[in-house]
C-alpha cells in the first residue's frame, strides 16, 4: 500500500496569510492518486486550511498516523509557513494557529517519527515552505551532518534561511513538481522517482533565488508515479538482439530507408524503431550525422551509454 498526507495551510490567524498553499495540497495529491493510466496509486488524506483548522495538534496527530502501521510508501507534503528555532537550532512547519516558537512543528520530531516507523519501508517527505532546507541536519548543531533515517527521503523548496517563492497559482516549487509527476521527471520507462523530481526542479529554478534540497537514504529508488514510457518496453526489449555486445554496431543500408529503391518494409519497420531509440538517445548513427545518412551510407548505428544501461536492463528482465 502506498498512503500520503497532504497539507496546504493559507488562512493563518496571527501571521501572515499565504495565497497558494490549500491549491497546492490539492493538486499535489490529485496527482499522484493514480498513474497516468488510471491505476491506484497513492492512497491520500488531504487536509486544508479551507476545510479544516489545522492546530498543531491535529497536524501532529495526523502525522503520527501517517508513519504507523505497515505500507510501502508513506509520503507527506506540506505547503504552509515554515520557520527556525534560533534557540534550538530547528525548523519547524507553522500549524494555522501559529504564534510562537513554542507552537511549532518540529521537523527533527517527524523526521524521528518516521525513522521510528521501521515497517513502512520507504519515507517520502515534501516541503514546500520558508525554512524547509532545515530539514535533515543535526539538531544544536550549525552543520550540514545529515540525520535522514534509512528509507528515508526528503525534498524541499528551499535551503536554510531561504524563503520559498509563491507563483501565480502554485508555489514556484510545487507548480515545478506538478510538471515533473505529469511527465516532466520520467525516465525512459515512464517511471518518476524522487531523484528524477529534485533533478527536474533543480534545473528548472536555476533562474530564481532560492534552491532547492534533496537528502536521501534509499539503496534503491521507488517510482512516486508512472506514465507513459518515452519508448515502449516491446522495443526496448530487442536491444540485446540488435546489439549483442554493448559494443556492436548494427549495420544499416539503403534497404532501410523508404526513400530508396532498395527499401524493404521489414526493414522499415527496424529502421523505425531504432529512430525512436535515437530520438531519445539511447542510440546514435555511425559516421554521419543523422540516422537516414547512415542508412544511406551503409554504415550503421551504435548504443549510447545510456542505451546500454537500458540493454543491460533488458538482459536482466527489468522490464
């Protein structure tokens, strides 16, 4: 099972109101609720500012139950108002309620919760939130050590002493991780994983101020959504029986292209599968520049490292 708790916090009574914050909960969790094709994927409790009031203690109890029981993944995201403890050092999310330090969230106390949480095998947690690069360093201590528990990742907005940007619908950092699980962070195979999503927003907020943090503990990366894959599996599966080396070069000729005299349709059909593995670089022409003159020039094509990490893939049965 596969469960999120998704928090968005715009009416705060003795701070400043935020404007995006209920949207981007919203959104966040009406996609990651299926996969792309309609399958089931995250199981969500969503709670808002607009709906409910969300004290510290609700927030903390709801959190609490997010990291109990026994599922796969666990993943938690908070848009809201972030702050740090100067006295002790820590961020914390702002519960609605907010007026002092004292009534903070600490993140070292969730971060111990799930770390607690030892069979739920994959923690996900998301920040988007002033502050929110806190998250993961030692507590009483100005350091970068890291205390993210095994299993366990976290991504968010902004670094230390950052603000988190808020855009015209979404949070600059939230409306970029909307666009990385709709299909911008995929892999080849359609998967979406964390490192895929800090990697996608890393890039994108290169032209604004503030970065974003990404601190993980996995031996191995989970999907958080799929979609369609960029090249579908049945071909990607022949790429040990075109190359059956990494090395080997597959040779074409002007029967592949169906411009030529020579064109056979068996062939066309190879010569098109192979374009779309170029497309996506997972394959390039051998002494020429586009694959239509190394048919022409009867010369031939070759994997890219990329193209024999997903041969190696297909070798394995992964897919």
């Amino acid at each position: 099972m596969r469960k999120g708790l998704f928090i968005g916090i715009n009416d705060y009574k003795h701070i400043s109101r935020l404007s995006g914050c209920s949207n981007d909960a919203m959104a966040m969790a009406s996609v990651l609720k299926t996969d792309a094709n309609g399958d089931p994927n995250f199981k969500n409790v969503v709670l808002t500012s607009a709906e409910d009031h969300l004290s510290r203690e609700k927030l903390e109890d709801q959190i609490r139950e997010l990291f109990s029981g026994d599922c796969n993944v666990a993943l938690l995201y908070f848009a809201g108002h972030g702050g740090f403890d100067t006295d002790n050092d820590e961020g914390m999310l702002l519960p609605q309620d907010y007026r002092n330090t004292k009534d903070g969230i600490r993140i070292s106390d969730i971060l111990n919760w799930a770390a607690k949480a030892t069979r739920i095998k994959n923690k996900v947690i998301i920040l988007d939130c002033c502050q929110s690069g806190a998250a993961g360093e030692v507590r009483a201590l100005r350091s970068e050590s890291s205390v993210v528990g095994e299993g366990m990742t976290i991504l968010t907005a902004c670094k230390k002493e950052e603000s988190a940007l808020e855009g015209a619908q979404h949070g600059v950092f939230t409306g970029l991780l909307l666009q990385a699980l709709h299909g911008g962070a995929a892999n080849i195979l359609g998967k979406i994983t964390p490192g895929s999503l800090y990697s996608f927003v890393d890039n994108a907020l290169d032209a604004w101020e503030q970065r974003p943090v990404f601190k993980t503990n996995v031996s191995q990366f989970i999907s958080l959504r799929e979609v369609s894959p960029l090249i579908p599996k049945e071909i990607l599966r022949k790429l040990p029986e075109w190359f059956s080396e990494a090395e080997s070069v597959f040779p074409l000729d002007p029967s592949y292209e169906p411009t030529e005299a020579t064109f056979q349709p068996e062939h066309g059909e190879v010569f098109a599968q192979l374009q779309k593995c170029n497309r996506h670089s997972l394959i390039e022409p051998m002494d020429a520049e586009h694959m239509y003159y190394a048919a022409i020039h009867s010369t031939g094509c070759r994997l890219t490292a990329l193209g024999a990490y997903y041969r190696e893939l297909a070798l394995k049965g992964h897919f």
